[in-house]
C-alpha cells in the first residue's frame, strides 16, 4: 500500500483478539460481562465512600480517584470492541484511534500515579501516624491528585502529538482490539526514531519513578512494621495497606507479564491477548479486593445499599 498523508483519510482495522466467528459470541458475553462489573463495582465504591462521613479520609478520597479512573481506563477500550464485534465492522477512523490512545494513557498514567501516591499515604500512617492529618491535609491531598491528572495530561498529550507528525498507509491492520501506542508507531510509514525514543524514555520515567517510589514507601514500612514488638500489633499495622498491595502487585505483575510474554514469543496477538489482564482484568478486580479485605468499606456498602434499599 502507497503511504498516505496523517489526515481523517487513513483508517485501520482493529483485528481483536480472535477472527474466528464462533469465538465472538463468547468473546462479546465474556467482556461485556467484564466490563458491567467493572462499572458498576467501581461506582459503587465510589457512592460507598462519598456517602459514608467515617470513609473521608485521605485513603479513601484517594481510592475514589482510583476507582474513577478504572471505570474510565476500560471504558476507552471495551466500549468500542463490543461494538466492533455487534456489528462485524473493525474499521475505526485516524481521529478515532488518536483520542482512543489519548485517553487510553491519560488514565492508565493516572492508575500508576494514584497507586504510588495512595503507597505514600500509607507510608504517612504508618511510619508517621501522630502526624498522619497534619501531612495529609485536604490541601496536599489535593493537590497530589491534581498533579497526577496534570502529568497524565502532559504525557498522553505528548504522545499523540508526537504521532501527528508520522504518515499511515490509507488502510493498515492493528492486532489488537484497541489502539495502542507501539503498535501504532510500528505500522508508521515513515520515520520512527523520535517517537520510539520519546516512548521508551517516557516508559522508563514515568514506569520507573513511580514504581521506586512504591518500593521505597514499603520498604520503610515494613522497616516500621518489623520495629513492633506485638505479633497482634504488627498485623493489625500491615493488614491497612494489605488492600493497596495486593493491587499494587497485581497490576505490576500483569504489566510486567505482558512485557515478557510479548519479548518471548515476538506475536502481537499473544500481546494482545496478555494486555487484556491490565487493560479489564485489574480494574475488575480492584473494588473486590479493595471491600473483600476492608472491614469499613463492607460496613459502608452496607449502610448505602441498606438505604438505597429503603429509599427505592
């Protein structure tokens, strides 16, 4: 195919997870299903915790971020394949693809810089916990989560400018069931160099410095947690940032697995078909973990199901 311009002519195929016709019907209830408890796990956690005066806290507001951005993250993908697959069309447009990405980075961006900034309130409770409410004042509280949007913004903003300035052919196939970034930079046309460099240094920074920040703060807490004479004591301190590490290791565990199966077997489907653990997986899981392991988030649930009950 004859490279064409970067303009609304150019157009790609999204291939999704399978081209068999039998597997669609199961791929389409699967993540249909996925997708709703996802949505509606998360918001409920959201209303649990806005309606419960006991959740104001640092710890929560942040979670209510989290689960915000979840819904968001999944909703700029699964969206669009379960309609790809309803109505048989692959076909999604240039300006399509590119506000896809965008979004797509904004929020997974944001996922990373909550997790380590919720790894930071626990390292504030833990480690300093008299000076717990002086730290984290509504104000920092604020505006670390503001500086998160803010970064996110920047980062995805950068990456889809950075790909204005490369040319597609007028029809290329993607072998994914969303528009990711490498993927796109690979099918380019013309030179790459910039953007794979740009993509590389900011995966290194923005994947590297909040993952060491998550390291530090828990090193330093279980520093903290080691110095606790009581057997009772020392589980009572770790069983408050339990919830958070278990997402923490789940979502870094899913990214790193996709990295490594991707470089081992070198199929952009099998990436595909990993990418779906961080992409729908994790932010399914997350309200799960997040109200299975806490004991106000179950009474809170409680209380706003039990009035919503009453109400209707």
């Amino acid at each position: 195919m004859d490279p064409g311009n970067n303009t609304g002519m150019s157009k790609f195929l999204l291939l999704g997870l399978s081209e068999d016709p039998e597997l669609q019907t199961l791929i389409f209830g699967l993540f249909l299903s996925m997708y709703l408890i996802t949505v509606f796990g998360n918001l409920l956690l959201i209303l649990a915790v806005s309606s419960d005066s006991h959740l104001h806290t640092p710890m929560y507001f942040f979670l209510a971020n989290l689960s915000f951005a979840d819904i968001c993250f999944t909703s700029t993908t699964v969206p669009k394949m379960l309609i790809n697959i309803q109505t048989q069309n692959k076909v999604i447009t240039y300006e399509g693809c590119l506000i896809q990405m965008y979004f797509f980075l904004l929020f997974s961006g944001l996922d990373v810089f909550l997790l380590t900034v919720m790894a930071y309130d626990r390292f504030v409770a833990i480690c300093h916990p008299l000076q717990y409410m002086v730290i984290m004042n509504p104000w920092l509280c604020g505006l670390l989560v503001l500086v998160t949007w803010g970064t996110s913004f920047l980062h995805s903003l950068l990456e889809t400018l950075m790909l204005l300035r490369l040319s597609f052919c007028t029809k290329v196939e993607i072998p994914h069931f969303f528009c990711e970034l490498n993927q796109m930079i690979q099918l380019a046309c013309s030179d790459t160099f910039i953007n794979n460099m740009v993509m590389y240094f900011s995966a290194m920074l923005l994947g590297g410095a909040p993952l060491t920040g998550i390291l530090y703060s828990y090193a330093k807490i279980v520093s903290s947690i080691c110095g606790i004479s009581s057997a009772q004591g020392k589980y009572k301190t770790f069983s408050t940032c339990a919830s958070h590490l278990s997402v923490v290791s789940l979502f870094y565990c899913t990214s790193l697995g996709l990295y490594f199966s991707s470089a081992a077997t070198q199929s952009s489907h099998s990436g595909a078909v990993a990418s779906v653990m961080y992409t729908v997986v994790t932010p399914m899981l997350n309200p799960f973990i997040y109200s299975l392991r806490n004991k106000d988030i179950k009474k809170a649930l409680m209380r706003f199901l039990g009035i919503a009950a009453l109400k209707g």
